[in-house]
C-alpha cells in the first residue's frame, strides 16, 4: 500500500469538494488522512486515493460528483452536508438531489416545451431559444424535498416512517433565473374556466412514465412562479433539470418539477399519483382529501438546523455555531437556541442578508464542555409561524419540523 496522501493534496481534494477550511483541519487533527477522505467521499481501501472524486459513470444515476454528499441507498437521493456550506447561496456542485429516476440528459435541440389542454385556446410548442426570448425574472429561494428530515420520526418521536431516511441536508439555497409560467400559460391562451395545471416532466423512468405534480390555477399564474433554465447565475446542470425546470418559492420539492417537458391545463382538478398516494399526509391526525389518501401536500414549513455533522464531535471551549433557517411565509425573523431540551431558550443571531423566499443564516455562542450534549434550535418567521413541540406522525415522513435534539460529543 502507498503511503497517504500529504496534507496539500488532501486540501486540493476536501477544497475540490467545497469542505470549509476548518472542517478540513479539524477532521485531519481528529482521524488523519483517512478522516477527510471518507469526508470527501474517498475510498480509502485501495492503494491509492488519487482517483477519489473521479466523475461519476451513467450507470450511477447522477451527472455531478457524489463525494460531498450522503448518498442514499435508494439510488436517487444525494443529501447535502450543511457542515460544508458557509455562504448564503448553494453552490451547485453541493446542491442536494432527490430525484425518482436516473438523472435525464436532454438534447436541447430537439426539445420542445408543449402547454395543452382543455383549459387553453391554442396547444403551443415551445423551444429553448422561445423560452430564453421571454421576459426574465430572478430570485433566491431555498428548495427543500418534502422529506426533509424524515429520519428524525424515528430519532426523536422513535416512529420510523416510509422512505429516504433524510437528516437535515435535503435543502438548498439558490439564485433562480427563468421565465414566469403565467407569461408562457398566457401564450397558450389560458381560458377563465382553468382550474389545474399539470406539469410534467421528462424522466420517463419514474412512476407514471414522466413525474408529475399538479398546481392550482391560482399558484400557476403566481408571478413568483417560475421555469428557471438558471441556478447561480449559469445554465443547469443536468442533475437539476437542465434544460427547463419549475420553481415554486415555498412548495415542497415535488412539485418543483425537472426536465420539464408538458404542461396540462384543465378545468377539473388533476388527481395523480402525486396527489393522491404519494406526497400526502397519512395518519390518524389527517383527514382524506378527495380521491387522495390523506391530505396532500404543498407548502413547506418553517425549520432550523445546525450546520454540524450528525453526531457532531467538538473540543471543549467557546465555539460559534453556524446553521439555516427557512419558511414558506417569508424570512425567518428569529432562532432561539437551547442546550437543556428545551427547558429554556436563548436568542441566536440571525444575520443579513434577508430575502423573501430565501433561507437565512445564523450563529450562537456555546460555551462546550466535555461530555455529551444536544443543542435544539427553533425558528420563527415574519408571520409569526415557529416550529412546534410537536409533530403529528404520518406515515411517509413529510415536513416533519419539530426542534431537532442535536448530538455534540465534546472531547
């Protein structure tokens, strides 16, 4: 076997895969070499990790390099490490990835977007270049799937629910750039009578031949919701939805449609697989919703999480915690932290900037002594919404946001 990396080209590496300089120094002071390269995603059981990171083959259903992220064992679930992000904005190579087939890649060429349906006066095709010739818009929003920390049912309420075990890494921030679908649905000649949108996508190995979500007409003609072709100020990568993609500020990931392909306009209400089974409340505290089992889901809720590893090893002192914030009702105003389950809480600091659907940041100051600790934070946002004591159990995991019990080992 040859000898391990030296500590430059362990940094090239760890910076490669967008790990903050201290995580880099502090996993190399706490396991060595073999600590940052299975921190960076590496495989440490060969004679040589100079091939770590190299780009993923097709067969691993994803565009994008996986070493920065925890990769599911479903095989299409990529979740992002909060410990490694620092700015306000995701970068794209940290970017989380949920999707329900092997990632697409379009020709761009040959691609149209079709607006159909009764509920529209003409069927229009749309190409890329018709696309980026319509009036632009920009934003930052953060994007969550609806299983965000699902895992936590079963680490905090100890009742395992159905699906991806998501910690706290299924989010992202970004700088969204595209078109309002209410421009393109309006060249369709959308009628008074349209009452659902159907917007479906191009991943024909997912359930239904192409996944799909539908949208109210109300949240359709939405200015703020858009089909970006951008994140971050460049064209998407494929991993996200290149060539077109829906995004809609504060609504959870599902219907935040990639590859986006068809839309469907239609005078009744769309029932789907994604509406009725899937992406819906189940249990004994959620009512059935016309043909769906439960209650379907569609805006996100308010949450906070720290910027740790989970558990997280820290040495003893003062030490500036980091984390996010976020909720479908504006900017997160206020996070309270606590490190005595919630017996009293104190007010972290919640830095600038603020942007309408974007998440925030903010810090605390922990004096950490030895032992094993937990850290819960909550967050509230302008309209008043904080996280709760408690959430109702349902059976697929969905939206869970009760304060999340943090383990810190310090030593």
């Amino acid at each position: 076997m040859t000898d391990a990396p030296g500590p430059d080209r362990l940094w090239t590496l760890a910076d490669r895969r967008g790990m903050p300089r201290r995580r880099f120094l502090q996993l190399l002071a706490a396991g060595g070499a073999t600590a940052v390269l299975a921190a960076c995603g590496a495989d440490t059981s060969g004679d040589d990790a100079s091939d770590a990171g190299a780009p993923p083959t097709e067969r691993s259903g994803w565009f994008k390099d996986t070493g920065p992220f925890i990769v599911h064992s479903d095989g299409k679930s990529l979740e992002a490490r909060l410990e490694n992000m620092q700015g306000l904005v995701t970068p794209v190579p940290l970017f989380f990835v949920r999707n329900n087939s092997v990632s697409v890649d379009v020709d761009v060429d040959g691609w149209r977007l079709v607006v159909e349906g009764d509920a529209v006066t003409d069927r229009v095709e749309l190409s890329y270049d018709a696309i980026r010739q319509l009036p632009s818009r920009a934003f930052i929003s953060y994007l969550e799937c609806a299983g965000n920390q699902r895992a936590m049912f079963d680490r905090v309420q100890g009742r395992p629910a159905e699906g991806t075990q998501w910690g706290t890494g299924g989010v992202g921030n970004g700088e969204w750039t595209g078109v309002a679908l209410r421009d393109v649905l309006e060249l369709a000649g959308i009628r008074d009578d349209a009452a659902s949108v159907l917007l479906v996508g191009l991943d024909k190995e997912s359930p239904e031949e192409g996944f799909r979500r539908a949208l109210p007409v109300e949240k359709a003609m939405h200015p703020d919701t858009l089909l970006a072709y951008a994140l971050n100020g460049k064209p998407l990568t494929r991993d996200h939805g290149y060539p077109l993609r829906a995004v809609i500020p504060g609504w959870v990931g599902a219907s935040n449609i990639k590859w986006l392909g068809r839309i469907v306009v239609s005078s009744e209400k769309h029932w789907t697989r994604n509406n009725t089974t899937s992406y819906v409340l189940i249990g004994d505290e959620y009512a059935p919703e016309g043909e769906a089992l439960g209650q379907p889901v569609t805006t996100q809720t308010v949450k906070s999480a720290l910027a740790l590893p989970w558990p997280a090893e820290l040495a003893p002192g003062r030490q500036r915690l980091q984390g996010f914030a976020h909720s479908p009702d504006g900017p997160v105003t206020r996070v309270e932290w606590s490190d005595d389950s919630g017996r009293t809480w104190r007010e972290a600091s919640v830095l600038e900037p603020q942007f309408r659907y974007s998440w925030v940041r903010f810090e605390l100051v922990w004096e950490a002594s030895v032992g094993e600790h937990t850290i819960m934070t909550r967050a509230t946002d302008s309209a008043g919404a904080t996280q709760p004591e408690t959430v109702p159990f349902n059976r697929k995991g969905y939206l869970f946001n009760q304060p999340v019990p943090h383990p810190i080992r310090v030593e």
